[in-house]
C-alpha cells in the first residue's frame, strides 16, 4: 500500500492514509474499501476483530466526522467477514446510497 501523509488533499488520498492509520491499530483488518465521493472519505472496512450479528441485515455507519489533520468528512462501516460476505451475497445492506459494484478496493 503506498503511504500517504495525513496532509494530502484528495479523498482518495485521505481514504488512504485512514486506511493505514486503521490498519496500524488493527492488525485483524483483512480488507478495506472506499466509496467514491467528491468530498466525503467513506470506507467500508473488514475485520476479524468485529463481532458477527446473526441477523444484521443493514451495515451501519458507526462513525461520521472529521478527524484532526484529514481535510475531509469521513464515514465507517466496520464490518467482520461473515458480514461483508453478507453484503457480497445480497443479504446485508450498505447504508443507503452505497453500492457494492462501485467501491473501490483499497487494502
């Protein structure tokens, strides 16, 4: 993965630098994915480390903000593998308006 400070500009290079700093601090995380947008960082992140819910049925964001240091908004959907297998299959939903076939892959 190429390393990006957290100074860079662009969404996808802040989608980036997220994605490391995430990865740093969660060695459990398998993949990583953005959805593309003009000015909001919105990444869809996988990880052993996440507990699994029988019934989900919608992927949650569970953070939206901005962090000191990134220029742009951000949004998280954590999700564990069987999750994000989930969402692949159809049976779990990302949060409205995000689409499977245009996240892009990112780790």
């Amino acid at each position: 993965m190429k390393i990006v400070t957290k100074d860079q500009k662009t969404v996808a290079e802040a989608a980036t630098f997220l994605v490391g700093f995430h990865f740093a601090i969660d060695t459990e995380m398998g993949e990583a994915y953005r959805m593309p947008h003009a000015s909001i960082v919105k990444l869809v992140e996988v990880s052993r480390a996440v507990m699994s819910y029988e019934t989900a049925q919608v992927a949650y964001k569970i953070y939206v903000g901005t962090l000191t240091g990134v220029p742009h908004p951000s949004e998280l959907v954590l999700l564990s593998p069987r999750e994000w297998s989930g969402v692949l299959s159809g049976d779990v939903k990302l949060p409205e308006g995000w689409l499977v076939e245009e996240l892009v892959r990112v780790l």
